[in-house]
C-alpha cells in the first residue's frame, strides 16, 4: 500500500513539474517585434542612447528591425534588419528610413522561464536573462551581442 501511495504521489509530482515547465516554454512562443531599448540616459553610453533613438524613431514608423519567432517545437527564427539601417542627415535633423532588407537566422531554443538559450544553425550558443508579462518580453541588453543595443539596459519586445 505505501509502494502504491509512494508511486501516486511520485507520478503526480513528475505530472506538475512536467506542466510547469511546459507553461514556461509556451509563454515564450509567438512573435516578437523590438519596440524599445530601456537604459537610464544620465549613465548609458552614446552608443546605447543612439541605438534606443534610432529604435524609437523606428518604432514610432511601424518599422520593425528585430523580430524573434518562438515556435512550441522549440525552433527558432530572426530576423534582423539592422546591418541595412541607415542614418541620413537632413535640414530638419536625422532621418532614418525602414530598411527593407533583413538576415534571417534559425535554430532551436530552451526557455526554463528566465533564462533563453538559442542556438543557431552553425551550432552557437547564447543565452539571455528574459522576463514576460503578457505579451511583453524584456531582454538583458548586455546579453544580445547587437550593436547599440548590447551596452546595457533592457531591449523590450512585443509579441504581436
């Protein structure tokens, strides 16, 4: 009798750990569109202001530059427009027009539900602090190893 109890009860434990872990992996699937670079502008670098003006500016357009697709089979794909970015200098000020171009990367993923971690078809790895409320997915910036965007703060994406 106490075999059996024992059995239930390991059964059911491995029963909720097994959901658990899948309701944090599922809260990362979907689309992800860049939308803003949080830093604190008294201390961030010119490099990080400029990266969070220029997401703004692009942002403000309906331009998406960075986009992450979390599939429930645990692959990957990104797209990135930002090697197609251009900053032209204007009367009125800076204008950078929505590329039109992007790079695409695919691979696979694991989410315990604070830590990502990708790897891409040539077998990279990186990994990443994130934290989802809803349908917002904030990144540790200094993870992402993007220009202007990996200085520090928080890249916040939104799931559309």
């Amino acid at each position: 009798m106490k075999l059996k109890i024992a059995l239930l009860f390991m059964m059911t434990t491995l029963g909720v750990s097994c959901s658990k872990d899948e309701n944090k992996a599922e809260s990362i699937v979907g689309t992800w569109h860049a939308t803003e670079l949080r830093i604190d502008t008294n201390t961030a670098s010119d490099d990080a202001k400029f990266g969070k003006q220029i997401l703004d500016f692009l942002t403000a357009k309906d331009c998406v530059i960075l986009t992450f697709k979390f599939n429930q089979d645990l692959t990957t794909v990104a797209e990135s427009s930002g090697n197609y970015l251009e900053v032209n200098a204007t009367a009125t000020g800076l204008d950078v027009p929505c590329p039109t171009q992007k790079d695409t990367d695919s691979g696979t993923y694991t989410f315990d539900g604070s830590i990502l971690t990708t790897i891409d078809a040539n077998g990279k790895t990186a990994t990443a602090k994130v934290t989802i409320n809803g349908d917002v997915m904030a990144v540790d910036a200094k993870d992402l190893n993007i220009p202007n965007f990996d200085d520090e703060g928080e890249l916040i994406f939104t799931r559309n």
